[in-house]
C-alpha cells in the first residue's frame, strides 16, 4: 500500500451475492483507497455493490476474496471479537434509521457509547457530550425527548453519538435516504465539518452524487465495479487505485 495516509484499503475485495432474495447474483470487484481526512462518497443505483463495499470498509462484512485494511493492518482473517473491538473503537456508523432510545435523553443517547466502550471520567462525558450538541447545532436540546425531534433532528442526534468515541472513521450508509432537499444539504454540510472538527474521515454511499455535495472524493460504482473517481475540488476524474 505504501502510504500512511491511506486509512481504508479494499484490494481485489470481491463478492457474489443476491442483491435481494431470488433475484439474480451479481458479481463484485473493487480496488478501492480511502485516504484520510478526505471525505468520500460512493454512489450508484441501488444493487450496484456500493453498501456490500461500505459494510466490507466499516468491518462488518467479509469479502469472498481480496482483503480490506484498516490503515495497513489485513482484516479479513481477524476473529469476529477483534473485528468488533476495532469497530467499537475505532468506527462510528450512521444509517437511514437513526435508531435513538425513545426513553433516553438526547444528551443520554448521545452519551451511551462513552458509557459502553470508552473509559471516559464524568467530567469527560460531560465535556464531551456538550461538544457535539454544539456541533449539531442544539446546543440548548441535552434533556429534549427524542419524541419531541424532528428526523432532521434525530439524525443529528445519531451522528453525535456516532461520534462521542472520536472514531477515526465515520460510516455514512445511504445519506440521501435519510433526508431530503434542504435538510439533507444542511446535514452533509455538517459530515463535511467532521474530518477537520474531529480528525475523523466520513465514508458515506447516496443513490446520486448530485444531493450530496461531499468535499472530498466521490466514487461512480457501476455493475459492482469501481466506474469513476472524481475530487470535487479540482472536478476531475481518476482512476481507479
């Protein structure tokens, strides 16, 4: 791999998987870097491999073949206990489902996985947990009901406690699922802010690159194959690592 900047690598990952029960397989290839600090969308139609290719980053899934790394670490021979240690402590994840406890707080759903995972002292969690809601922008919600939020709301909400661990990777699946129009706009501006906020880099999958204005790269998957890879700040294309 050769550089320390590279902090997700699929090499040769490659998958064959029914998209949904009874349809037909449809085969995967991806050679794919994730550098960090750079924000990177992977989009495409649904059953393209995008989300395969995300769980595969985020450590929840195993490649048929090929290797994913975490920094230049190989994962796929690790034991699901040491894949769940790095994903607890290492990984943040955020999906269509905001999945907050109705009987917590906000500033108790944000704080849960400082109490789960982390070693924080009560004065940490405090801290901490006033960061993000200053972050997200409610800075004045930390005993709000959960009832009580918008889903604009809510998922600001999930992707402070995505982030309360300081994770060195946010995974993102199906943005543009979540939100729509001008909510989801302000909410990726918001993804944008997290690699220079916290120095963790987001990962994210979106049906189209054009509702999510990501500041990093953005990855065309097409048929299960990497087609394009633009930076969005010099809007040129490259090829495939």
């Amino acid at each position: 791999m050769g550089s320390s900047d590279i902090i997700l690598w699929a090499k040769n990952a490659g998958w064959s998987r029914e998209a949904r029960p009874g349809d037909p397989v449809w085969p995967v290839r991806i050679s794919l870097a994730c550098e960090e600090n750079v924000p990177t969308l992977l989009w495409g139609e649904e059953g393209c491999g995008k989300n395969v290719l995300l769980r595969a980053l985020g450590l929840l899934d195993v490649p048929d073949e090929g290797e994913i790394y975490f920094r230049e670490t190989p994962t796929s021979g690790f034991s699901s206990d040491a894949r769940a240690w790095l994903r607890n402590h290492h990984f943040g994840f955020l999906f269509a489902e905001p999945f907050l406890l109705p009987a917590l707080s906000v500033v108790e759903n944000i704080a849960m996985p400082l109490m789960k995972i982390s070693s924080a002292t009560t004065d940490e969690a405090r801290d901490r947990t006033q960061a993000m809601l200053d972050f997200i922008g409610m800075s004045g919600a930390a005993e709000w009901e959960i009832d009580r939020l918008s889903m604009f709301e809510q998922q600001k909400v999930a992707l402070a406690r995505a982030l309360i661990n300081q994770p060195d990777v946010l995974i993102v699946e199906n943005v543009d699922a979540m939100l729509h129009g001008e909510e989801l706009q302000r909410f990726v501006e918001i993804i944008n802010l997290v690699n220079t906020t916290f120095g963790t880099t987001p990962v994210l999958t979106a049906r189209s690159e054009a509702a999510v204005p990501v500041a990093g790269r953005v990855v065309h998957i097409v048929d299960g194959a990497v087609e394009q890879i633009t930076d969005t700040a010099t809007k040129k294309g490259g090829a495939t690592e």
